[in-house]
C-alpha cells in the first residue's frame, strides 16, 4: 500500500520522453474517436440490413402463386453491370483517399468525382430498374414481394445516396482549401462508410437477384 | 486489455479559463455559463444528465397518471371511468411511456452523469452528440405525448402487433405516432449507445483497464450494446408498420399473403434485450450501493461482470418466449423454454453476490439501501415468476394473464425503478451538493414498497384464476372483485410514495439553502465519481487519475494495518480534488444539435398530416447538420498546439501528446468534438502504469 499516499506521483515523473504521440491518438484503445464510431455504428447497420433481408426472404417465400414475382421482372445482366459499377467506386475510393495521405490534392479531387460519379450512375440505373419494374406492372403496393423489394433496395439507395453527398461535401471542402492530409481520417471514415454500403449490395445482389427464385 | 500509455485526456491546471474564441469556423459557438441558454446548449455531461434525469421523472408523473387510470376502470366489476377506446390508449401509452420514455431515460441520466465521472474522463467522447440524443429522446417523448390532443392515443398495445397495429384495426393516427415517436427515441439511443462505447472503451484514465471498472460502469456498457445492436431491429419493424400504415405496403396485409409472425418476431428480437435495457443498469446502481453500506467490496466482481455480459449475450436468444403461444413449433418452443430457464442462472449469480457482498458487511441501512435491498427482493420475486414462463406448458395458462402482468411489475417496477430509486438517493448528493432526507426517504421507502405489492402481488392471483391482460372491464361474477380492489388501492399508496418523493425533493433543496457544503464523499464510497467536489465542477477532476486498482478511491483512504485491520490512512479531503483547478479546456456548447434534433418531430408530423411539413424538418436537419461540421472547432490551438505548455506550473509537461495530425476534427460525418486534450500534462511513465496491473 505504500503507492496510496501519493497515487498522483505517477503522474507527476517525467514524462516518457520519445513516446510517438503524434502517430498514436491519445487514447485508451489508440482508435480515434471518431473510427470507433463509425466502426460501432457499421456494425448497427449490419442489423439494419440483416432484418430488411429477413424480411424480404420472408415476404418472398409468403407471396402467393400467381402474382408478380422477382422471375418476372428481374434483369440479371443489367444489374450485374451496375453492381459491377459501384464495386468499382470502392476501388475509386481507396485511391481518392490514398492520394489525399500523399498530398496530392488534384489527384484526390479527381478520384472523389469518379467514386461520387460511379455511384450516381448506379443510383440511375436503380431508377431505371425501378420503372420499368413499375412499367411492367410491379408497383409498391402490388404485393407483398413488390413492397418488400422497394423496401430494401430503397434502403440501400438512401445509404449510397448519403454517401454520394458526403463525398461531394468533401469535395467542396478541398476546394475551399479546407481539406489537408491532417483531416485524412475525414475522408478515410466516409471511405468505411462507402466500403461498408458496396458490400451490402453485394448481399442483396447476391440474395436477391441470383438466389434461385 | 490493457491502457496505452498515452493517457485518455490530460488535466492542467493554472490557466485562466478561457473559451477560445474563435477566427476558423463560419458560425459562432454559443457561451455562458448560466441561464436557460447554458442548459439548452450545453455540452455538458453532468448537464445533460440532468435533464434525462427531469424528463424522465416528469414522464413517470404522466405514465403515473395513466396507471391509475387503469387502476380506476378495474377498480370495480363493469367499471365506466374510461370508454373501451380511451382504455386502449390510456393502458398503451402507460407501457410505452414506462417503458421508452421513464426506465430508459433515468438508466441514459445514470450513464450521462456517471460513465465518464466513474472512469476518470472529462467527458463523453461526442459532447455534442450527447446534447442531440437527449433533445432527439426529449423531441419524441412530446411528439408521442401530442398524439393525445390530436385524434387520439395509440392504442395498439406497447408491442403494437401488427396486423392488429394496421389502419383496418386502428384507423385513428395513433399508431402512426407510436411507429414515428418510437423511431425519434430509436435515433437518440442508438446515437447514445454509439457515443458511450467510445467514451468507455477510448476515454479510461491511466491504469483503468476494462477489469477495474465499476460493476455500474460495466452494466451500463453492456446496455449500451444492447441497443446498438437491438435499436435498429425495431427501427426495421417500425419502418415496415409505418410504410404498411402511411404508403399502403404489404409487409402485414394478411390478405396479401403476409404473415403476423414477422411483426413478433422483429419486435421482440429487439424487445428481449430490451428488458435487459432496462434491468441491467439497475443491477448496476445495486452493485454500486451495496458494497458502500455494506463497507465491504462487491462480492466476487469478475462474476458480476461476467454474469451481466452472459445475460446480454443470452439476451438475444430467448426472444420467442413471448410467442410460445403463436404457434412456432414445438422444436422452437423447446429451445426458447432452454435459453429462458438458462438465462435465470447469471441473473440468480448476480443476487447471490449481491446476498453475499451484505453477508458479514457493516450494513447501514440509508434510504438508497433500502432501496437497493428492496430491489434485489422484488427482483427476485419477478425473476422466479419470470421462470415460470420458461416452461412452455404453465405459460400457455399464464400468457396475456394478469400473472405476466404482475410479473413484469415485479422485474422493471420493483426491479428497475427501485434500484434507479436507490441511484436517485444515492448520487443526489453528488449532483446537487446537498442529501435528500433520509427520515422522508425512508417513510416513502416503506410506502412504496407495501403499495406496491398491495397492487401488484395480487394480480399473481387474478392472472391465476384468469383474469386476462387489456380488458375493459369485467363481470361482477368472475370472482376478480376482491383483488382488483385491493391492487387499486395498492396504486394509491404508491402514488403516495412517488409524491413523498417529489415532496423530499423540494424539502431538502429548501433545507440545503444555507446548509455548510456537503464534502466530496458523504457516503464513504469507493468509486471516482466521489473523489471529486459535490456538486461536481464543470471539469470534474482537477487532476489526472491513475487508478492502480479496483475501488481505486476507497483504497486510498483506508488501509491495513499489520494485523490485516482496516485503518484510515488519508482524510478524505487529502484524497479528494476540490474542484478548484482553472483552466481546464471543455468542449463549447453548441447550437446545433437541439436544431437537429427538432427537425425529427417535424419530419415525423408531415409523414402523417402533410409533407411540406416534412421537408420543413428535413431542412432543420440537413442545415443543422451543415452548421454542426461547419462550427468553429473548440479549440483553434487544436492545430498549432504548442504554445501552451508553459502555462502548466508544474513543469512536467513532455511532449504534447495531442498530435493535430491524429486529432478527429470539425468535419466529415462524425461529431469531432470530443473531450480531446488541451494541454499536454505530462503522461505517465510508461513502465509505472503498466506495471501496476496486477490487483491487490
């Protein structure tokens, strides 16, 4: 017990000198706050998606014969290409936020107009999907499948279209001379955020459009 | 897990408080320190704590009301008090109100005012965030609440099955303000559950690894997880009855095929761990109050902390225990009936070590302990009925009886409330430098504890002889008239009890005027919120914390001699800070989250009478969101930060460890603010804070 009388002398010693504060942040787990949070809030999501999934499957397996159903207008090939799309936008991603860590301003600029780009053409091509689905009869009061379609692939659309304005935020930021490498987690952050909605389209593609009807 | 050896925040002291004033930002960030303005923009911890804290008392007096509305209408056979319609919303409203806008709410005050205080922090990690969860929560509670005075209550139970939820059973707007005001609270725990895990997880001072945090601390975080992983089911399954109810979709349209099933299944997904949210911060207040009047330390601590994380993961597999009549199979009926009987076993470990904490303790009996005794009786009462449901056949007899209903009072009436009782009296000093009345508190005590089982120990009887849940009114024949009497009298007395604690409030605030102030630790407690002046200052600790273990506070009081003997070896006043230090940078308030914030009740209100109304709040939020990551950061020295280490006297300063590279800003989605450090105080040796990882 001889520490009790003076627990603060601990802090008070000299500081460990050399300690590399400035590539750890002061913190417990060496996270940044704000990753932290964005990993936390990630893993919230996954529970988001996984009920609206459930709830499709679900929805799918009670849709009586007969009715319209995801054979009768799904168009595997042409959603291929726009996943293939905004996959790609993850790539683009990854090489904005690398050339922000260079310094290279222009090049960041460049490849955040490309991720915000590729995904905006998926968002048209989600439109697109949604009006001739709409055309051929399937709107969102239809059915159960129709409901439970637009429910989710919605869903997925309000994330990604989050996502393209907060890219375009960043966007305005650099151009306002306001982003530097300092703020690099900024973008990187947005970046998960970006990563995270890709690989949740990758579960609906997959689940939705390619699992045998 | 063990700490790094850069310290979560750094303390200084010497400076003159200032409050940077700022040339970086657009906007201005708003300041004072006192007046209504400094309450509705703080970022404040211990503020904001506060006011979950008024709000939800305020809700129990509303969510009171209704329950004795209820009691009323039952109180004779064919009671005429309230129109079969008014009883639904009136028993509805009671539910959600207890439940989302009372339990939960006292539980996020307790987390507000005690997670950082507890692990040694300045405050929470978004401050920010912080504010916008309490306003998000507060924003809701009303809008629920106006649904009274604008065609009528929900009126479709707390859990709000749907179909039975839908416009072709509820045409009134009800259960669209249910579906909505639920999705504004939902937005304020999830975003309250983000920002706890961090500030528990990143903002532990030196030597607080996770196994020397307090059991309180401890279930809070769990909690915190719940609803991280809990909130967005329900935020699902509200969407859904939303959409079905507002747009006209299918997901509960039996006709169309849907299946009801869907509707229970999302719902108690969330609504099991739910009951955990709301029971487990109370098991942490108990674990809290007891070792102090028991002046021993808690009982087998790893346990309690164990068994709290058993539960919350147990928690996610027992949900269909609330459907076992629903018909899911006997194979699902089997397993829940397993994971319900198995979950008792880490809750029956937790009132074991609370039994034995007491065992051989020096026990004083103080209002909070009784409170805090009271609970873990009642608790146990509830748990074993609890048990009774696991068993699939007596639950088919029991189910949407009385005897769920008396149940689920004895868990979260006498469970939760009375151990967040026992957290009122226990920390009121800390909050507000003066102690509620303990003669008061102890006569309210006693009064609380007979109405309540005068109402509710009953109602074990009435379920038994079939007395079902949610109806109006029954036949003088049925054999329920004299129990139905005497639980409406025994709600009475319980609105006693909760008035003599309202009137304690006001007696010992009038009492305290003039009154010497109350020392940093009137209790002889052990955790760190004590080591700091009552009421605690704006900035909490003067200095840093290293905790070198468990019950660090106590510790440095009191000792041993060579005989093994406990002996004081430091006056509290030596051990405890006094809340003198200046200059200690806090994040600034702001404006913006109750902006943001009161965009959601707009949105909500144009979902259901006109969407202008919507794209009013929408705008609310998307510009206080703009002005949020726009606002001038707290601390313009954030980015050339080395011009304020000769302001520390002390002069052992090193190296600042606030490197601006790494430091989160003022921008991109995420709240930057956090309590991040102003000046570098020096951080500890390493070696000396690791190698005092081994408890005593």
């Amino acid at each position: 017990m001889s520490d009790v009388a003076s627990p603060e002398t601990t802090v008070s010693a000299p500081a460990a000198t050399g300690h590399t504060a400035a590539a750890h942040p002061p913190t417990t787990t060496g996270l940044t706050h704000n990753k932290l949070a964005m990993w936390l809030f990630l893993g919230s999501e996954c529970l988001l998606f996984g009920a609206l999934i459930a709830t499709y499957m679900f929805a799918k397996s009670r849709l009586p014969a007969g009715e319209l159903g995801p054979n009768d207008v799904f168009d595997i090939p042409f959603t291929s290409v726009s996943s293939f799309v905004l996959l790609m936008s993850s790539l683009t991603m990854v090489l904005a936020l690398s050339a922000l860590n260079r310094g290279e301003e222009r090049n960041f600029r460049v490849w955040i107009v490309a991720t915000a780009l590729l995904g905006g053409t998926f968002i048209a091509g989600q439109v697109y999907e949604f009006t001739v689905f709409y055309n051929l009869g399937l709107g969102y009061t239809t059915n159960i499948f129709g409901s439970a379609f637009y429910t989710l692939t919605g869903f997925h659309g309000a994330h990604v279209t989050i996502g393209i304005v907060m890219l375009m935020s960043t966007l305005v930021s650099s151009v306002r001379g306001r982003l530097s490498p300092r703020n690099a987690e900024t973008v990187e952050l947005i970046g998960l955020y970006w990563h995270f909605v890709d690989i949740v389209w990758i579960l609906i593609f997959t689940i939705i459009y390619l699992f045998p009807q | 897990m063990t700490t790094t050896s850069e310290p979560p925040l750094q303390l200084t002291a010497g400076e003159q408080l200032v409050r940077p004033s700022t040339s970086l930002g657009v906007l201005s960030r708003p300041k004072g320190e006192v007046g209504w303005k400094s309450w509705l923009f703080t970022v404040d911890h211990k503020r904001i704590g506060i006011m979950y804290g008024a709000a939800a008392l305020l809700f129990l007096v509303v969510g009171g009301i209704e329950a004795l509305l209820i009691r009323l209408q039952l109180a004779v056979p064919g009671g005429n008090v309230l129109s079969e319609d008014a009883y639904n919303q009136v028993f509805t409203m009671h539910g959600v109100t207890m439940v989302f806008l009372v339990i939960m709410p006292m539980a996020a005050a307790f987390a507000n005012y005690l997670l950082p205080l507890q692990i040694g922090a300045r405050d929470v990690a978004f401050p920010r965030l912080n504010a916008f969860s309490l306003w998000a929560f507060l924003a809701g509670g009303i809008f629920l609440n106006t649904s009274w005075f604008l065609g009528g209550a929900p009126d479709g139970g707390w859990f709000g099955y749907a179909p039975n939820s839908g416009l072709v059973f509820s045409p009134s707007h009800g259960m669209d303000f249910y579906a909505l005001g639920l999705q504004i609270t939902g937005i304020a725990s999830l975003v309250s559950a983000i920002n706890l895990i961090t500030t528990v997880l990143n903002m532990r001072a030196p030597g607080m690894t996770l196994f020397r945090m307090p059991v309180l601390t401890w279930m809070l975080l769990v909690v915190q997880f719940l609803l991280l992983f809990a909130i967005p089911v329900i935020t699902v399954a509200l969407f859904l009855l939303s959409f079905d109810r507002l747009f006209g979709a299918n997901f509960f349209n039996v006709a169309a095929g849907a299946d009801p099933l869907l509707w229970q299944h999302l719902f108690w997904i969330f609504g099991h761990p739910e009951v955990y949210i709301l029971i487990l911060p109370a098991f942490g207040i108990m674990s809290e109050v007891i070792p102090v009047f028991s002046r021993k330390p808690i009982f087998g601590y790893p346990f309690m902390v164990f068994s709290g994380i058993a539960i919350g993961f147990m928690g996610w597999g027992v949900w269909a225990h609330h459907m076992f009549t629903s018909g899911i199979g006997p194979v699902s009926v089997a397993v829940f009936s397993l994971s319900t009987m198995f979950i008792a076993v880490p809750t029956g470990v937790k009132i074991l070590n609370w039994l034995a904490t007491m065992w051989g303790g020096r026990l004083r009996f103080t209002t909070a302990m009784l409170y805090s005794v009271g609970a873990v009786a009642m608790f146990t009462i509830g748990g074993l009925s609890g048990v009774t449901h696991a068993i699939s056949p007596a639950d088919t007899q029991q189910t949407d009886t009385y005897y769920i209903v008396a149940h689920f009072h004895y868990v979260i009436f006498g469970g939760s409330l009375m151990g967040m009782l026992s957290g009122l009296y226990f920390w009121w000093p800390k909050a507000f430098g003066y102690k509620l009345n303990e003669r008061l508190g102890k006569v309210g005590f006693w009064v609380l504890l007979v109405g309540f089982n005068l109402t509710f120990g009953p109602m074990h009887i009435l379920g038994l002889q079939g007395m079902s849940r949610r109806i109006h009114s029954y036949a003088a024949d049925s054999g329920f008239n004299l129990w139905n009497a005497v639980a409406t009298a025994g709600s009475f007395v319980i609105a006693v009890g909760v008035l003599l604690f309202f009137w304690n409030i006001g007696l010992s605030r009038r009492r305290a005027r003039g009154a010497p102030p109350l020392g940093p630790d009137p209790w002889d407690a052990r955790a760190l919120e004590w080591m700091t002046a009552s009421p605690v200052p704006t900035h909490n600790f003067d200095r840093e914390i290293t905790v070198t273990r468990q019950d660090e506070f106590w510790h440095r009081k009191w000792g041993y001699d060579e005989n093994g003997k406990v002996v004081r070896i430091a006056p509290t006043a030596e051990v405890a800070h006094d809340g003198s230090a200046k200059g200690v940078h806090l994040p600034s308030p702001s404006y913006w989250p109750v902006v943001v914030a009161l965009g959601l009740p707009f949105v909500a209100y144009g979902l259901i009478y006109n969407l202008w109304i919507t794209g009013v709040g929408a705008l609310l939020i998307l510009g206080g969101l703009y002005a949020w990551v726009f606002e001038p950061p707290d601390d313009p020295e954030d980015q050339a930060h080395d011009d304020h280490h000769e302001s520390d006297p002390s002069g052992d300063t090193g190296n600042g460890a606030d490197g601006g590279g790494s430091q989160d800003h003022n921008g991109g989605s995420a709240d930057g603010d956090g309590a991040r450090p102003l000046a570098a105080a020096g951080a500890p040796a390493g070696p000396a804070a690791e190698s005092s990882g081994n408890q005593p």
